[in-house]
C-alpha cells in the first residue's frame, strides 16, 4: 500500500553497491511509491486569542528503482572460497559414480527496490555436462532434490523473477514478499568422469545492479557477488570375488579348510583360489566365496561360472531361486544390520543392495565328472563378479576340484613311473623264494593312504593237484627292491612314490612252467583300486631222471628198486616150474618237475618162454617205436634156449608221462 515514509527511507537507498547476502536484506520502499509531505503550523491568532493552524504547499518525493541481486546458497554464505568446488559448503557436497545426473537448490535473491529479472547460466570444473534450471515446482514430492523423473516431467528454465522483499508500497494491498526465489540446478557427472576427482557447477546469474548512479546490467563473478560452486566426488565402481572371507584373494585373512554338507574339504590359498580334492565318486562341491563392493557406492552384482550346471545357494545353503531372497549383512564399519536380495537371474547370481566397503558371502555347488577313473583329473570353475554401476568392473576367482589318482605297478630300474604292463616272469626253481618290487605314485591332489592287499598264486604240483600260497608284502621304504619295513599300508603325499615288495615261496614240489597271472590290488583311503595283472612265475625243470623198475609176481626178492616200491605180491624174484606163467610188471617214475615226452618202456620174451600177454599202455608199437597202435599184440616170437623173442613197447597216450607220474605195463610169458 502507498504509505507516508520520512525522508530517512530514502537515505537507506543510498547505501553502498550490493553485496554476497546471507537473506534478502531489509525491506525498503519500492520503486515507483510517492512520497507526499505537507508542512502545518498552529498559533494563537492575537485578533480572536484562539488557537488557529495553517498548512504548506504538498511536496511530492517519487522513489527511483535501485536494483541488487544475488544468487546464493540456501541459506545464504557464499564467499570468496565457494569459487571452487572446494569451498563447497557440506550440504552441496556430494560423492557420486560417474554419468549420474545431480540436482542441487538455490536461491535468487533481490536485494533492491523493484522486480528483478535474473538470467541464470553456469560455470562448470571438471569433466560435468548439461546444466539447466528448472522452477522449485519441479520438486513435486517435497524432498528438496530432483529426480529423474520430476526432471523429465518438468520444462527447463533460463531465469527467475524475483519480487523485492517485504510490502509493495506502489499498491494498496499488504503483501509480505520474501525477495527470494528458489530454483533448481541440474547437471549429469559425465561417464567419462575419472574416478576419485573431483566436479561441480555453480549458477551465474546476471541482473541489474546499482552502480551509484545508474541501474546496470551484471553478471556474477568470483570477486563479485561470488560464485556458489556445489562438490561433486565422482566414485568408483569395484568389485572383488574371492575365497570365503577373503574376497581380495590375497591370503589376508587366509581361511581355514572347511568342509561342504557332503564332508568335502575345502582348502583356500593365498592365490584367490579355493581347491578341494575329493574322493573317488564324488559328483559335486559346494564351495563359499565372498565378494565385496570394492567402490565407492551401494551396488548391485553378477556373479557367473564358467561350468555349466553351477547352482547358486545363500551363505545359510539355501538354493537362490528367481524370486529375491532376503539375506542380513554385517556392516564392516561396525553399524547396524541390513539387507540385501539374492536373485537367480539368467542362471548367474544377482546380490542387489551391497553398500561400499561391505562383503556378502554366497555358496556354489559345481558338479564334477570324473573323466578319467584312477587318473587325477582337475577342473577349475572361474566365477566372475561385474559391478552394476559399472560392468567394466569385474574381478575372478577359481573354485578347483581335483579328484585322486594312482599309479601302481612294477619298479622298473628304467623308469621312474611304475609299469603295469612290465611282467619279469622270473625263472626260478622248485622252493625258491621270488620278489616283485612294485610301485606306487599319488598321482591326485592330497595326502592319501595306499593299502596292498592280500593275494594268492596257484602252482601246479607234481603228482597232479595245486598248491595256493599267499603273496606276502613288506614296504620298500627307498625303492630301491629290497623290503626294508613292514605293514601294508601306505602314506603318501601328492606326486610323491612308494614301494612294495611282494613276495612268493614257490613250493617244492612245483611242475614246471608259467603259472596264471597274478592279481596285484592297491586301494586308497580316497576310494580308488588299481590292479597290476600280468606278473606270472616261470618255474624251471629241475635236473631230475626217469626211475624204470621191473618185478615179478611171487618169489620172495626186493620188493622196491630206484625208489620205486614194487605191487603188493611183486618182487625181484621168484622160482617156476615148467609151463608156469611169469607175470611182470615195468613200473616206470617221472622224477622231473616236467612231463617227459615220447615216453615208452619195451621189453622182450626172455629165452625158453613163450609170449602170452602185455597190457597197461594206451599205445602199443612191435616195431621199437616207429609206429603204435592202441591194441596190445596177441603174439610175439617166442623165446628159444639160445635167443630172446619178439620185443613189444608199451606208451602212455600221447607217449607223455606226466611230472612225478608213474607207468605201469604188464607183461606175462609162460616158461617153456
């Protein structure tokens, strides 16, 4: 409203130029208000001696426009050291990851007499793009920032209009202006923005300023009015996986073993990786890993395995389904808990919500084929963790399962790996002792125990039949063939060798000849068997000799000649009378641990007897051999007083005599 004002109002607008304002400075009277004052005097008029007044001419006094401005922080306290992102007071400073948009709030103030017009452009430092401005309408929640999509829903500005501060003087109403206006300044942190520098803009604004004697047009500089840079620290993105509770992988803490659900060990190194070396059979391992935010914000992460069919369980040993699971984080400053969400996405891992400088731990069950039994096979799952904010980020770490292995066979003096397909076949005599120096390498990952186990070899005997002893082992403890310990078990460590020495006591009355096979076995405490089985022993012939005896039926001789004991009623000798039969009997004994072969025993009619009968053989031959018959002859050229008579010789079939067997032919002649 147009009020009367003392001419001191008017002397306050002759104060010096505007100045960096904490607030709108004092209301003055606005531009444009007339200023009326009119002059009275009161006296006793001496004609009445009463009380009379008059009044002076008006003076009328326009109030001119005087024009300051200010564009400020909330608040207020721009200076000289708010020039620079540096002195960016806290509440406009900020720590954000590059190609983020930002929105910080302002004031324009005016600081003069009438309406200010104020033109808003920027300054910027650092790696920042697309500064606008938009109206503080665009906050439609209240929340004092602009989001994203209050920013698109709203239209960009280029100034504000600011009325001054305090009652309209030019107007009959009562108005209580603020001489402020807010507004908004957005700018995006470009991509490219290097992590750990620091950003900023500040509003420039341009307005017209009293300059003593006129209203000029102004811009903001750093030495006038100042600027009011905001701070932006542009973050890093980081992402660290790595063995359970060391997601650096350094070893630092290094983790003790621990076991998975199934018993498997799991060893974590100092070289970010995690082995585990199972026993045979095992089709699985759940391992632990943890990754942390190694950035400077809450991200969110990818975790994927290079081995199909990997399955992705919470750190409790839930399995991570599509739908979020919620799982509780220790905070590593110490605060409180919170949570973040495990998802299966795509197959991969998703841990959304992890803040910087936090860990979260997860499982992961790798299957694994044992693509050669008894052979030490190794597979080594790589999981790579990519960051959210930055999938330039990545980190790896690798799972190993390693299966066990052996090898086993004979200790060969040529090589230093057994060989199961060496068989020495050692020639050896009746009752000798034989010794196979066999080998051993853990070929797997770990520590394990070798166990021989007890076997047999069957000799062939003479006299027919088998005899089944046991091989006996003793350990060789420096390979070098000699047993030099005892027991049957093993232990040793990976790539390290072992010996035995087996044992056999041929027996003494062994045939000769190759016998079958021996079958070798080593098992593992880690569930492997291996078998050597082509070690036999060549028994040799011993120097032995064909027993022949001959006996006759009655008569009271010796009744055993050569080691050989005549039949019952047989001896050496015996008396006849004429026309008597003489039964004999030609008992033939193999003393070799061999068949003997074209094997036949011959005799003749013996002078003044007659051929009667021959018997026993399965081959019969009248002519010394050279050819047989299986039908025993019915006659034979009888024996005169001056010369023998016919010969018949007697075989077994296959003229083969067995080792240690006896023959046995019947011949009878009656006495002329």
């Amino acid at each position: 409203m147009q009020t009367n004002k003392t001419l001191a109002l008017l002397a306050a607008l002759t104060l010096g130029a505007a100045s960096a304002q904490t607030l709108a400075s004092a209301p003055t009277t606005t531009a444009g208000t007339t200023i009326s004052n009119t002059a009275s005097a009161s006296f006793t008029n001496p004609a009445t001696n009463t009380t009379a007044s008059t009044q002076s001419n008006t003076v009328t006094t326009t109030v001119l426009p005087r024009a300051a401005f200010d564009v400020t922080y909330l608040g207020g306290n721009d200076s000289a050291t708010t020039n620079a992102p540096a002195g960016a007071p806290t509440e406009y400073q900020r720590a954000v990851l590059p190609g983020t948009t930002v929105s910080f709030q302002y004031v324009a103030v005016n600081n003069g007499n009438t309406t200010q017009n104020i033109a808003l452009t920027s300054a910027v430092t650092g790696d920042v793009s697309n500064v606008r401005f938009y109206s503080v309408s665009a906050d439609t929640n209240k929340d004092g920032s602009l989001s994203a999509a209050e920013i698109a829903a709203a239209t960009a500005i280029t100034s504000v209009t600011v009325a001054p501060n305090g009652d309209d003087t030019t107007t009959t109403a009562v108005e209580n202006n603020s001489g402020t206006t807010n507004f908004f300044m957005v700018y995006t942190v470009n991509a490219t923005a290097a992590p750990k520098t620091v950003v900023g803009a500040t509003p420039v604004g341009t307005g017209q300023e009293f300059d003593g004697t006129a209203n000029v047009q102004k811009t903001e500089t750093a030495t006038d009015l100042f600027f009011q840079y905001s701070r932006i620290t542009v973050q890093d993105s980081g992402a660290l996986i790595g063995p359970r509770n060391d997601a650096d992988g350094n070893g630092t803490p290094q983790t003790a073993p621990y076991t998975d659900a199934t018993g498997n060990t799991v060893t974590p190194t100092a070289s970010d990786s995690q082995q585990s070396n199972v026993r045979a059979g095992v089709t699985s391992v759940t391992f632990t890993n943890t990754l942390q935010n190694s950035g400077d914000a809450t991200d969110n992460f990818t975790v994927t395995s290079s081995t199909a069919g990997t399955v992705f369980l919470t750190p409790t040993g839930a399995q991570v389904t599509t739908s979020p699971t919620t799982v509780s984080i220790t905070p590593a400053d110490g605060t409180a808990a919170y949570d973040v969400t495990y998802t299966l996405v795509g197959g991969n891992l998703v841990i959304s919500g992890l803040r910087a400088g936090d860990s979260a731990s997860f499982q992961n069950t790798i299957p694994f084929s044992d693509v050669t039994p008894n052979v030490s096979d190794t597979q080594t799952t790589t999981l790579t963790v990519a960051s959210a904010n930055n999938p330039e980020r990545t980190d790896t770490t690798t799972n190993i399962i390693r299966d066990p292995g052996l090898q086993f066979g004979d200790n060969t003096p040529s090589s230093t790996a057994p060989d199961a397909a060496y068989n020495p076949n050692p020639p050896v005599q009746p009752g000798a002792t034989v010794t196979f120096p066999m080998q051993i390498v853990n070929t797997g990952g770990a520590t394990d125990t070798f166990t021989v186990q007890p076997t047999t070899v069957t000799f062939p005997v003479v006299g027919g039949g088998t005899v089944t002893v046991p091989v006996t082992y003793a350990p060789d403890t420096n390979c070098d063939g000699v047993a030099d310990g005892t027991g049957s078990t093993l232990t040793l460590a990976s790539g390290a060798q072992g010996c035995f020495v087996a044992t056999v006591v041929v027996p003494e009355n062994a045939t000769s000849g190759t016998t079958s096979p021996i079958t070798q076995t080593v098992t593992t405490g880690s569930g492997l068997t291996s078998t050597d089985t082509n070690n036999t022993i060549n028994v040799q012939v011993t120097n032995g000799n064909v027993a022949l005896a001959k006996f006759i039926q009655g008569g009271n001789g010796d009744t055993a000649y050569a080691g050989i004991t005549a039949p019952s009623g047989y001896t050496t000798r015996n008396e006849a009378l004429p026309g008597t039969n003489l039964n004999y009997a030609i008992i033939a004994k193999n003393n070799f641990n061999a068949p003997i072969s074209n094997f036949f025993v011959c005799d003749s009619v013996p002078m003044n007897t007659t051929f009667v009968s021959v018997s026993g053989g399965g081959l019969y031959s009248t002519d010394k051999g050279a050819t047989w018959s299986s039908a025993a002859p019915t006659s034979l050229a009888a024996g005169t007083p001056t010369a023998q008579g016919g010969e018949v010789c007697v075989a077994p079939a296959g003229n083969i005599l067995p080792a240690g067997g006896t023959f046995r032919a019947d011949f009878t002649v009656r006495v002329n």
